[in-house]
C-alpha cells in the first residue's frame, strides 16, 4: 500500500499571492483540489469506502463554492486558476 502525501507547503508557495498568503481563495482551490485528487485515488482502490466518499463529495462541493466566488469577483483568475489546476478542459 503506498501512501500519497499532500505538500502542503509547496502547494501554499505557489499559489499564494505575497509572502505570508496561506487563506487567499485561490490557495484554498489549490489545496482541495489535491485532497480531491487524493480521495479519487483512494476511492478508486477502496469502492466500498462510503464515509470517504461523502467526504469527497463535501469537498467538491466547497471547491465548487470558491470558485463560484473567484468568477463572480475575478474572472481573469478564474480562468487562469482552472488553466494552472487543470480542471475543466
């Protein structure tokens, strides 16, 4: 079984706007996008795991509702976000 971790760190150094940016909407996307991918995997090993995946879904959500407020505040970023996470194609 091998373990996928999550840097934060290096997720938060290239998403953040300045220097001490850790709670920024884009930094948020950035960071639930790689629970997401995380759970996707576990998820497609482990299908019977209904409690992750209500988790996941909790987080798509989430996910859904901040970039909803990144389109509406900021449309360049929106795009230029969904470009960088490769979300939508």
């Amino acid at each position: 079984m091998t373990a996928v971790t999550i840097n934060k760190a290096e997720i938060i150094k290239d998403f953040q706007r300045e220097g001490k940016d850790t709670g920024s909407s884009e930094v948020q996307i950035a960071l639930l996008t790689a629970r997401i991918k995380h759970l996707t995997q576990h998820l497609s090993t482990h299908a019977k795991d209904k409690h992750s995946r209500r988790g996941l879904i909790h987080l798509v959500n989430q996910r859904r509702k901040l970039l909803t407020y990144i389109k509406k505040v900021n449309p360049a970023k929106y795009l230029e976000l969904l470009k960088r996470l490769e979300l939508r194609k």
